[in-house]
C-alpha cells in the first residue's frame, strides 16, 4: 500500500476516533445535546439517545476505524470480515449521508461536524480507490 494511502488511514482513524469520544462521552451524560441528533435537544441526551450514541461510540466507530485501517495497509487484520473495497465504500455512503445531515442541521454547532464526516467520506474514498 502507498504511503499517502496509509496516511489517509490513520487520518480517517483519528478523525472516526473524535466521533467515538464524543459519542461516548454523550452516552455518559455529557450535556452537548446542542452538536447531535439534530441539535434540537440542549444538555444532557434522553435516555435512547444516549444509548444510541454508546453504540456508535463503543462498537460501530471503532469497527469503522479496525476496517480503514485495515483497509488502508496501516494494520493486516484477517480476521475481519467482508471483501475491503465494498466496505470502504459503505463507509463513504455512511459518512456522506451523515455530512449532508450535519450540514442541514438547524443547529450552527452540529453544523461543525460536517467537515469531520466530509473529511472521513474523502479518506474512506480514496482507500476503496487505492
């Protein structure tokens, strides 16, 4: 794998790994309502809220980030499943329908998260390319 291509990796990891945490740190009560889930809910997430961002934090976030990296020849992870390329551009669907959804947002600071996810889309892009 090129060089550029495993820099895109760890790019695309660092960046899924803010989401995590700030997912988690929702999950745990966090009162950042205002960046997520619309903006429409101030402080502290309704319970199924919170449970949805301990999901994305704990389990589907850090599996997006075993697959790029893995993906983008930063790790050799043979045990995960699923052929690369197609799950790689899965990720640039996920995160270019959550771009559009951030950038619509109502809220100026959910708004924020729109070049993150942008930036994710992009990197998973070029590693399906790759």
């Amino acid at each position: 794998m090129l060089p550029a291509v495993k820099t895109t990796a760890i790019v695309a990891a660092v960046l899924l790994a803010l989401l995590g945490a700030f997912q988690l740190a929702l999950a745990a009560g966090a009162p950042w309502g205002r960046a997520a889930y619309g903006g429409t809910r101030p402080g502290v997430l309704p319970p199924g809220l919170r449970i949805t961002s301990l999901v994305f934090g704990a389990l589907v976030y850090p599996a997006a980030i075993l697959f790029v990296l893995d993906a983008g020849g930063v790790l050799s992870l043979s045990w995960l499943p699923g052929p690369r390329t197609v799950i790689m551009w899965i990720l640039v669907g996920f995160f270019a329908l959550g771009t559009a959804a951030n950038l619509s947002s109502r809220s100026p600071i959910e708004r924020l998260w729109g070049p993150v996810t942008a930036a994710i889309a992009a990197c998973c892009a070029i590693i399906a390319l790759a």
